[in-house]
C-alpha cells in the first residue's frame, strides 16, 4: 500500500490499526512518547477508531528504570548487549525528499524509508528478546492462551522452577519462579504455589 497522489496515509492508517486494534500488547522503543501517540494522532485526524487500551511496552522507559547506562538510544543498546543495530539515514533530508523531491528522489528516498523501518523492526525485537527477561509484562502471556497464573507471563510456558519463597510487609506469601524457555523471572501467589 503507498500514499496516494495527495499523500495523504488515511488508507495506511485504516489498514495498520486493523491489526494494531487487534493487540493485546504492543512493544516498541520509545513508543508511549512516540509511535502510540502518533498513531492515535493520525486516527483522530481520519476519525477512525483506535484501541486506547492496548497494552505497551516500551523498551526505553524499562531500561532507563531498570538499567544505569552511558546512553538510552536503540543504537546504544543494541551495541552494548551485542544485537544488530539500526540503519543509517539522511534524516530530514529523507523526509524532504519523499514529500517535496522529484519522482525520482522520492522513489530512492523511500526505499531507505522502507529498508531503515524493516531493520529497525529487526533491532527492536533483538533488543526486547535480549532485556525480556529484567523487565516486566504489562499482560500475562500464559493466562491469553487460556493456562493457569502458574505459567510465564512473558512466553506462556510452563517449563518454570522454583527459585525462592518471600513474604511481603504484610505477611503474604510470594514465590519467585523462573522461566526455563526465556529466563525471566515472575511472582505468583501462594495459592497458585500450591496448586503446582
């Protein structure tokens, strides 16, 4: 799909939040200062519907809370855990060129467009598998797919072990559980302890 001879992205947006509309979650870098808010901008200005409860996940913000690091870029942190990093671009001047340059630059311009956003979908996801297993979901994989709060809440499975029991200020019991796939680590309750 491409923009019309007005440029205008009212049919890439229809198409995109059909199945953005249809997440649980959405993961991104950046993304709640970002893309979720430049979406739901480009939603309203069509008047198309948008699903305001989505679920995100945003790489940046975990990191900056969990990680003391020299730098929070997407580049950065892709060096520094050892994952591809992103493409280089011209930037603005890319911007300029698909909306005002000849046919021509438009079209190369473009291109890099579309070849930069595929690898910085590449970094984004290298980058999340890598840090998933610090950070916390905001939904429970496991329970979406229909098995108990027992389960990983990060990729579903039910390959865990137990690492230790903890009682909170008030005298709830906690067990912290790993996960053999992904090795994350999650809480659940006494009662689902028991139940295992």
């Amino acid at each position: 799909m491409k923009w019309n001879k007005k440029q205008c992205d009212k049919k890439l947006v229809k198409s995109f939040l059909e199945q953005y509309n249809k997440a649980n979650m959405v993961i991104g870098f950046n993304n709640d200062k970002f893309d979720n808010r430049w979406i739901n901008a480009r939603a309203l200005k069509h008047d198309l519907d948008v699903n305001v409860f989505v679920k995100s996940f945003d790489i940046m913000k975990q990191a900056k809370r969990l990680f003391r690091l020299p730098g929070y870029s997407m580049n950065y942190i892709a060096k520094y855990v050892g994952v591809e990093t992103k493409l280089q671009h011209t930037g603005l001047a890319m911007w300029e060129a698909i909306q005002t340059g000849s046919k021509r630059e438009a079209k190369k311009a473009m291109k890099l467009m579309v070849e930069y956003n595929i690898q910085d979908i590449i970094v984004t996801e290298q980058v999340y598998l890598r840090l998933r297993k610090y950070m916390k979901n905001p939904i429970h994989l496991g329970v979406i797919q229909g098995k108990s709060k027992s389960t990983c809440p990060v990729c579903g499975s039910d390959n865990i072990k137990h690492i230790k029991s903890t009682v909170t200020a008030a005298g709830t019991i906690q067990h912290i559980m790993k996960c053999k796939e992904d090795k994350s680590t999650f809480k659940i309750s006494n009662t689902e302890f028991l139940k295992l």
